[in-house]
C-alpha cells in the first residue's frame, strides 16, 4: 500500500487543501440592508403625513 502521509512541505496532489483553504478564506462582501437609516424616515415621515391629513379630513 502506498504511504499516505504527505509531508506538510509538499503541496497536495490533488489540490483539494488548497482549494478548501481558498474557499474558506474567501471574503463575500457584505450584502447591503435593504432600507437604510434614510428610507425609512422617509417612509415613516410620509405615513405620519397621511395620518395627520386624514385626522383633519375626519374632524
């Protein structure tokens, strides 16, 4: 049987350490939030305006 043991000097034959290492390693950049700080006052800011129209519609 061949000897198994690969001295760490000696790169991996069939580069699966390696690839292992890189895919680990990868950074995936950070996904954006979809609404931030800005859209939501905006959002929030426009349905406290309907609000307030419609209480001085109703009154």
């Amino acid at each position: 049987m061949a000897d198994q043991n690969i001295p760490e000097n000696e790169l991996d034959p069939g580069a699966n350490t390696q690839m292992f290492k890189a895919f680990v390693s990868e950074t995936q950049p950070a996904a954006e939030p979809k609404f931030n700080g800005r859209v939501l006052a905006v959002v929030g800011a426009a349905v406290l305006l309907v609000i307030v129209v419609v209480l001085i519609a109703v009154l």
